[in-house]
C-alpha cells in the first residue's frame, strides 16, 4: 500500500513539473510571438521562426480580420492574436543608390543665438518668443514659408514690428510674436535664429510598385541633422547618383557611401517621409530604366522569416547593384522601433572587404529570404560595422498606398 501512494505521489509530482514546464514554455513564447499578423488568404497561419507553433482557426474568409489562437505543439494555448487577410503583393527589388533632394514644409529652426542691438545689449528675439531649436515655422505674417531667405525677408522689412508666426511643434501647431532686433553690426532687422528649407543625401531604393510607379527607399525616416527632428516635406526629387567611393566602416567610426549627383532629369518626385522611410513616384521613362533589370519577389510577412542566411541587394560601388550573402541574427516582432526588427550580420566578404560592412547610404538596400522580400538595412552598431538593424518589408510596404 505504500509503495503504491509513492508512485502515485511521484507520479502527481512528475506530471506537475511538466505542467509547470509546458505553461512555462508558453509564456516564454507569449512574449516573443507577435500581436498581429498579416497572412494571404485561406492560407493557414505559420511562423517561419517558431515551427513548434501551430495556429487553431482561422479568420473569417473576406473578413477586414479575425483572432486567432496560436498553441505550443497544437496542444497548450499560448497566445491569440489578429490575423488579417491580405493579397502579398509582387514588388520589384531594389538595390540601386539614389540621391534625395528635400523641400520642407515650411522652415526648420536648427539653433538660435542673441543679436547685438544699437546699444550693445545682447538678445534673443526667437527665444523671448517662445521658440525652440526643432519647431517647424510654417507662416510668417499669414505668408507660408518655402524658404530661408523669405523668411529673412520678411523679418528684414519688418521695420521692427512683431512678426506673426506660426509654429509646429511636434504636431501641435501655436502663434507666436517675434519682435526683430536690429544689428547695427549688419545693418538689419534680425530674429535670433537659424533655419534650414532643404535636405539633400544619398539612399539606397528598397522596392518599386512596377503596376503604379510607387517606390520606398531608406527604411527609416530622414531627419535633421541638428535637432533630430523628421523633416517635414513639402516636395522633392529623387534624382540619379553615381558611387564614385566607399568610406570604409570600422569599429567605432562608420562609414559611408560617397556619391555624384549626376545632371539630367530626375527619376521623380518625393512626397512622404515617415518612421518607415521616404516614399515617391517615378517617372515613366524613370519605371523602365530602374526595374529593366530588377527581380521581382512577392512580399515577405514578418511571420515568414526565419533566423539563418539570406540576401542583401546592394550598390557600393557605381550604379548596379549586387547581391551579398547576409545572418539574420535575431527577429524582434514586438520592437517598440517600426524600424529595427530585425539584427543582421554580413557575412559576404566581397561586400567587407569592400566596405567594412553596412555604411551610410545602405539604408534601404533590400534582403530577400526564400524567395520573399522580407526587409532592408536600416543602421549600423558603430561597435561592428558588419552587423545592424533592419525593417520588415511588410511595415514599409504599408506607406505605399
């Protein structure tokens, strides 16, 4: 009789440790699988990463989406998530190097600094008025603002009455009353402050819409080089570059991409900027020239990638691009960074050689795995230029529209 209570009490023990160890395991992967999912119609939901996790149900056909549970071994419930149905579309992949040109949407205020009035006392108009590095100044004295030397104008012919701005600052627009100060030292009304109108670099383009001209490049947003803001843009042109040498990167200093912008028409027009890279139009003639010799790939879903090789597409010297042997190291569906969901490693020593790795002006160089486009270089760790963040193709792929 006793023996018999001792196997059962190891027994009740033994299948409680597996318990504990099963449901252990299931918040263990809770945490790392992600909260939605875009997945093609009336296919069922798998995550490349994870093959030990099956999917129970599915959304309803023609539906915007449904919720899904996601289980360990299609036995222990581990996490439900929504799952929307969608067409994968079919984009060419980029690879090649392009210059941007920006207009912003009114003027940036990159730093500010006192002005000498007539009896030698020093100060700051802009920040007696509220003004900060950063805000966006869209209207001066009702007058919309495309430039610098408006702005100066309009300042300069004040006369020394207030100027009426209006300011954006992170999203929130308010008014404020500059009152000019005059230089004797430059015979001017002055506002204390400096402004930028224009942005120009270099890029590398992620994907084209072959159907509507529409292409993403960069993978991340352009900012400012001063205040780290993103730049608001009012209009702008991406144009042909040519590779003319590479600075390599090396533990501690990155490198870059060195370009010519080359004279001619551009490729077509730029009109977004977002957390998710610069999106535009291209031109007829441009759509031709660009995707002559482009492979197309459907788009990957982030739940298709997997850790282990793949291909970045990329042009580190002239204007063609090449493929290069790449590790995905590590996928991060929960990213509080739209644009850092991925770790690569280049594992390519054509491409280290040549550069050190991932430099500036590969952002956006797309990377396929088994036979998808998956995601683009997004930025380097400075500690080891051969490995980086990049995007998921499916976040970029959203701006398109």
């Amino acid at each position: 009789m006793r023996l018999r209570r001792s196997i059962s009490r190891l027994t009740a023990a033994a299948l409680s440790a597996a318990l504990i160890g099963a449901f252990g395991m299931a918040e263990y992967y809770s945490g790392r699988l992600p909260e939605h999912m875009t997945a093609e119609a009336g296919s069922p939901v798998r995550i490349a990463e994870y093959p030990e996790i099956s999917c129970c149900g599915y959304p309803v056909p023609g539906s915007d989406g449904g919720r899904v549970t996601l289980s360990l071994y299609g036995a222990i419930p581990v996490k439900c998530v929504e799952v929307r149905e969608a067409e994968a579309p079919v984009l060419a992949a980029g690879g090649m190097p392009f210059g941007i040109k920006l207009l912003m949407k009114g003027v940036m205020v990159t730093g500010t600094g006192d002005v000498t009035g007539e009896n030698g006392s020093k100060v700051c108009p802009a920040e007696e008025c509220g003004i900060e590095k950063g805000d966006i100044i869209c209207l001066a004295n009702g007058e919309e603002l495309t430039s610098n030397g408006q702005l100066r104008r309009i300042i300069a012919e004040s006369g020394g009455h207030d100027v009426r701005l209006t300011v954006n600052r992170g999203g929130t627009e308010f008014t404020a009353a500059l009152s000019p100060v005059y230089s004797p030292e430059n015979g001017t009304w002055q506002g204390g402050m400096w402004v930028r109108d224009s942005v120009a670099g270099i890029g590398t383009v992620t994907f084209i819409d072959t159907k509507t001209g529409r292409f993403a490049g960069l993978g991340h947003p352009i900012c400012d080089s001063d205040t780290g803001e993103l730049v608001p843009v009012s209009s702008g042109e991406a144009v042909p570059v040519e590779i003319s040498g590479t600075k390599r990167g090396e533990k501690g200093l990155p490198g870059e991409l060195r370009g010519i912008f080359l004279r001619g028409g551009a490729y077509g027009s730029l009109d977004r900027n977002t957390d998710c890279g610069i999106y535009g139009s291209l031109s007829e003639a441009s759509l031709e020239e660009l995707t002559a010799d482009c492979e197309e790939y459907p788009l990957g879903y982030s739940q298709d990638i997997r850790t282990g090789s793949a291909e970045l597409i990329s042009t580190v010297s002239g204007s063609k691009p090449e493929h290069y042997t790449v590790e995905i190291e590590s996928i991060d569906f929960g990213s509080s960074d739209s644009t850092k969901n991925m770790v690569i490693r280049i594992t390519d020593s054509r491409l280290i050689s040549a550069s050190g790795g991932i430099v500036q002006g590969m952002s956006g160089s797309p990377i396929v795995q088994d036979g998808k486009l998956i995601g683009a270089v997004t930025h380097v760790f400075v500690a080891d230029p051969t490995r980086g963040y990049a995007i998921f193709a499916e976040n970029m792929a959203e701006g398109l529209d």
